[in-house]
C-alpha cells in the first residue's frame, strides 16, 4: 500500500492491528524497521527542518498517522485514513506482543531510573513481557559504542528509544547498521507516562 502524503510527509494510512502484524512479519523476516509515528509537531518540525524531514521520508520504513491531526489531515486532503496510530498506543501494543510471543525489548531512554521504573510497570502490566535491558538517554558521546554494545548484547529485538524528538530519530538513523535489533522505534515521553 503506497503512503498517503501530508505536507510533504509520507504517512501509511492503516490500523493499530495492520502496523502491529507489519511489524512483526518484517521483525520475523530479519529486516529492520525503522517506525515512527508522526504526530503534528513531527510533520510540522518536517516543514522547518530539511534534516528531520529526510529521516523521516526516506529513512524510516514505517511512518503511522499519530493524533487526531494527522488523521485529519489526510481525510481532509481525500485519503482513507482508518484510525489513529499513536506512539504511546503502539509502544503498548509492542508490549503485549512480546508478552505473547516472547520477543524482546530494550528501554533506551529518560531520566535515570525512569526505564527501570516503566520495565517494572511493563511487568504488570503484561504478565511475561521481557524487556531485557534498560539504559538512562542522559550520555556523552563517548558513551555511546558501549550503550550499543549492551543493547546488542542482551539480544533485544525492539529497542524503544526515548529521547524526545528529534534526538532520538537522529540517533536511531545514526547508529542503526550498528543495532541488531529488528524494530526500532523513538517514543518521546513513553517511559515517563508508563513509569507514572
Ligand atoms: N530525554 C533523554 N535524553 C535527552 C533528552 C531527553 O533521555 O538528552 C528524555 C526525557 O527524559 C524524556 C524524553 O526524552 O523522557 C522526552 O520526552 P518528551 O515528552 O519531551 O518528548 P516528545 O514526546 O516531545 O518527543
């Protein structure tokens, strides 16, 4: 399915459960994806920022429709936008995913003790959930080869990166031929908002 496009950013209009399995299907196939979910203040940031603008159009291999303004959007301009795909939602979603199946996920990001504290909320959340490794996003650039090294080690396959955006879509196109894991997704204030 081509993407629709709003104000220039190429948005693939489908639900919460098709992202999921399109997701999983590429993670069960070996192929990395990059995922965001673009929000207005991401497609706005788009428009001022040639940068942000080219991660998000040709770096990012899945790019959802998050808030009611994206979704809008691409209705008003005549597409089939069927919901609502926010990264909060889909950060959830992942979760219970791994919950199921097994799969398993790293926390890059926050405040120290904040990843920690949304693993532990995980666990209770998702009853066998494995989230394998956590990381604070307070680092020095020395820090990173071996913030890549500990990710890569503890075999995650979805690493949820938050370090607000755009930070944490530039780090994740900086570093992700170095990055094992198969999804790769930037979540903003997630790890707060679960940890409460
Ligand atoms: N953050 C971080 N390292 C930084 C800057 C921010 O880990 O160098 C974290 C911060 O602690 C917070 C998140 O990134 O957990 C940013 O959340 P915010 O809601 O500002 O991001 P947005 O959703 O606006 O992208």
């Amino acid at each position: 399915q081509d993407p629709i496009k709003i104000l220039g950013v190429p948005i693939h209009a489908m639900t919460m459960q098709e992202a999921v399995k399109t997701l999983e299907e590429r993670m069960l196939a070996k192929e990395q994806t990059f995922v965001v979910t673009a929000n207005a203040e991401i497609i706005m940031m788009c428009q001022e920022n040639a940068e942000y603008k080219k991660i998000i159009c040709e770096d990012a291999e899945l790019v959802l429709p998050d808030g009611a303004g994206a979704v809008w959007a691409g209705r008003h301009l005549g597409y089939k936008v069927p919901e609502r795909v926010a990264g909060f939602d889909l950060y959830n979603e992942l979760l219970d995913l791994s919950a199921h199946k097994g799969y398993e996920a790293y926390f890059f990001g926050g405040s120290p003790g904040v990843a920690e504290a949304a693993k532990a909320k995980a666990e209770e959340l998702y009853p066998g959930v494995q989230v394998v490794g956590c990381h604070n996003g307070y680092f020095k650039d020395e820090d990173v080869p071996q913030i890549i090294a500990d990710i890569n080690a503890s075999g995650a396959d979805m690493l949820f990166v938050a370090l607000g955006a755009p930070k944490q879509e530039k780090w994740l196109v900086a570093h992700r031929a170095e990055l094992n894991a198969k999804i790769l997704m930037g979540i903003g204030g997630s790890f707060d908002v679960l940890a409460g």
